[in-house]
C-alpha cells in the first residue's frame, strides 16, 4: 500500500469498543451520509482507464509506482482514496495487507491503536463485478487523548485490473458503497481478463 492512504482518524469522545449500546454522539456520527450529484467522467492522465463517479476528483490521475491513485471529495473530511492496479491482485491479500501497514502508519501518526473491530464483512459482485468489503472500528491514544474512528475498505476486480478503495470516517457508508459501486459498474481499461 502506498503512503496516500494514510489519514487521520475523526477525534471523538472516549468509547468502549464493548459497550453493547452505542452512544448517542456515535449514533449521529454513523448516521452522516453525504449528497452524491450526478456522475462524473474521469480518466487518468495518459487515457488507460475511465468511469463515471458521483464525486469530485481531486488532482490529476496519474501512474505512480505501478498504479493510479484517485482521491474522492464524497462530502466528507476525510476523502475515498483508491488505488487502480492494472493487471490485478490477490483481493483477500490486498485487504489484509493493507490493513496492517495502515494500523502501522497509523500508530507512527496518531498513537497506539489500542482497539479495533471488525463491525462487518461482506463479498459478493456488483454486476459482474466481483468485491469485498469491510468495515473496522478503532480506538487510538496518544498519550493525551483517545479517538474514535472508523475504517471502511472495499476492493473490486474489473477486467483482470484490481481496484481497491478506502476512507476513514465513522458514517458516509452508504455514500461509500454507492461511489465504490459507480466505480465498478462504469470502470473501463483495456482487459487483461475475462468478465466472470
């Protein structure tokens, strides 16, 4: 994973990762959704890939160490990240290692991840579109204070080429899901592989 996903975590009140009811103040963070406008068309730099995303793109597209980098303004504070891999990945490999060098940055960032939990998993495809996704929460210290965040994280596969997306923030997940699927369903690159 590259250094580009790398991102703060939202500063929250104190939780218990165990509490069986959530508070309230988390409650109304899960809650936050942003307002997708119609679709947009982007394309990388040199013309490899195109899609349609109901989010701004910020920056140029360009290849950098073997893939494509886009950062999604989906109305949060902290953006969608993603990374295009042309000719693929491992997906499970992918969301696992990925995971772990983000709990490293993390911690050299914000402090000691002193919690973190897997609050859902889910496989499947969109279309013909083969995915995974998941969703963990996460409690940080730093010595002075304790956060609360969230990490959402999907990757798809489309044309043998690998996607994969990621935001840190507790709510925007049906704005997340909705981009991560404009992304599969518009996705277009010259095919190493078939559709499934």
């Amino acid at each position: 994973m590259s250094p580009r996903f790398v991102r703060v975590l939202i500063a929250l009140p104190f939780l218990s990762l165990a509490l069986a009811e959530e508070p309230q103040w988390l409650k109304e963070a899960r809650a936050r959704e942003g307002t997708l406008g119609a679709p947009l068309a982007i394309k990388s730099q040199d013309g490899w890939f195109s899609a349609r995303v109901p989010a701004r793109v910020g920056g140029n597209i360009v290849k950098d160490q073997g893939s494509y980098a886009l950062t999604l303004d989906i109305g949060s504070d902290a953006p969608m990240q993603c990374d295009v891999v042309p000719e693929g990945f491992d997906m499970a490999d992918r969301l696992s290692r990925t995971f772990d060098v983000t709990m490293k940055r993390l911690e050299a960032i914000q402090g000691k991840v002193e919690a973190r939990q897997l609050e859902f998993t889910d496989a499947g495809a969109m279309g013909n579109v083969p995915y995974m996704e998941t969703r963990w929460l996460l409690r940080v210290n730093d010595g002075k204070e304790t956060r609360v965040g969230a990490l959402k994280q999907v990757v798809l596969e489309k044309y043998g080429h690998g996607i994969y997306c990621a935001q840190f923030d507790v709510g925007f997940v049906n704005t997340f899901e909705a981009v991560a699927r404009s992304l599969a369903e518009t996705f277009e690159a010259p095919p190493v592989g078939q559709a499934p």
